[in-house]
C-alpha cells in the first residue's frame, strides 16, 4: 500500500483510510454537516452517500496490518498513551521532500502531510537535526491532535478480520520438489524444578521491558497540512465525515 509517491489532498487521504475503518463503506468528503437558523431550525442536513468501496472482510484485514504500523512498525510514536486501538500508515518519498501518516480509529481517520508546497525542490533531510520520514514528525503531529480529540471517548476494538485460507504451494518447472517439513518431539522426564530453554531460566525474574526508542529532537517543518474524517460513532453504523 503505498502512501506518498503520487500528489492528493490530505483530506482525500483521510476519506480513504476512514473507508477502512467503516468496514470498507466510503463516503465522499465534505465540509458543512448542518446549518441552523437563529431561531435553531435546522435547514440543511447533510446526507452522505455510502458505497461500497472494498469488502468487509478486506478492510478488516487491512486494519489488522496497519495496527501492527503503530504497534511495532514506523508508527509507533502515533501510539495513544491509554494503548486505544489505532492503525496507520508512514509514507516518505525517496528524496524526503514529502513525509506522511495517515491513521485512524474506529471514530476518527486524520492524515498529516509535511512537504513544500510550492513542489518538491525542498528536501527535508535536516529539520530539527533528523531527515523527516513519515514516523517522525508526521507521526508525532499526527498523536498531538489525535490525542486530545479522542479523549474521553470509548475505546473500540477494529473488529476482526476472517481466518485466512490454507496457502498452497505452487511449484515451478526446473524447480526440484520441496521436502516435507520434518517434525520431531522428544520427551524427558524432569530431573530437577527447573527448565533451562536455550539461556531461558525460569527460576530467574524476566528482565524488564526495553521501552520505546527516544524520539529525536523537536525542530520546524518546512511545511504541514492535514485532513480529518470521522469514521463516525463505531466506524462502522455511520459513515465519514470531516
């Protein structure tokens, strides 16, 4: 899934990645929901028109994936800090002229975009010290407005994607068989209360968590934008909305 090679609107990447957030229902962005008169009559509502844009079982593949982004990938610093269910996705052209992350959660889909936007002569190879790539800067804006907006919001869980099919080999010509793959289980009778596993000790405490790698310094951009889209209630019964 590439994500920063080709020239969009921040706010139609947001619409996109809402799309997989509503269970593959997308809905076109758009700007006013509602205007009220003075005497608080509503006079126009709008009425998003859904379509069906991937699968349900595609798009919730497609979260599963982009969860592991924030969980262990390069969007890791997108992380809440009440571990609320997100996905997303770091995009960062070749010359780092242009940085992405595009990320969501069942409510909410926000994409950031940092880049020149007079075109991309710009390089971002020194802001702040660091070469932008979308898990940096991006990725940090991303959580700063994120974070506050989803305060105080229920936490909901993507829901979860189907089994996957049993693959099958597919051989090619010239290429010798495959082996089938050896199993072997040998049993012992413990001679003592302890279990030794490689260099695994159980009577000893597990050591404690690495953490998190540092972030790099704090510095400018050299330009930013961003759009949002609401997945809407459960991301699911509602359809995206800025």
């Amino acid at each position: 899934m590439a994500l920063g090679s080709l020239e969009v609107r921040p706010i139609d990447m947001a619409a996109a990645y809402a799309t997989f957030a509503a269970d593959g229902m997308y809905a076109e962005p758009y700007l006013v929901d509602e205007i009220v008169d003075r005497d608080g009559e509503v006079i126009f509502h709008h009425e998003p028109e859904l379509q069906r844009a991937v699968s349900a079982d595609t798009a919730r593949t497609v979260n599963e994936i982009l969860t592991g982004v924030v969980t262990s990938g390069t969007g890791t610093r997108a992380r809440f800090a009440d571990r609320r269910p997100t996905a997303g996705k770091t995009g960062t052209t070749s010359n780092y002229a242009d940085a992405w992350y595009v990320g969501y959660t069942a409510q909410l889909s926000t994409a950031v975009w940092m880049g020149s936007p007079t075109g991309t002569e710009d390089k971002m190879t020194n802001v702040g010290g660091i070469r932008v790539t979308g898990g940096s800067y991006p990725a940090r804006i991303w959580q700063a407005y994120m974070g506050p907006a989803m305060e105080g919001l229920e936490h909901i869980a993507f829901e979860d994607p189907p089994e996957p099919e049993k693959g099958e080999y597919l051989h090619i010509e010239g290429e010798p068989e495959r082996p089938p793959a050896r199993s072997t289980t040998t049993t012992t009778a413990p001679t003592s209360p302890t279990t030794v596993v490689g260099d695994y000790d159980e009577t000893q405490p597990d050591p404690p968590d690495g953490g998190d790698a540092g972030d790099s310094g704090d510095g400018g951009a050299t330009g930013g934008d961003g759009g949002t889209e609401d997945g809407g209630g459960n991301g699911r019964d509602k359809p995206p909305k800025p």
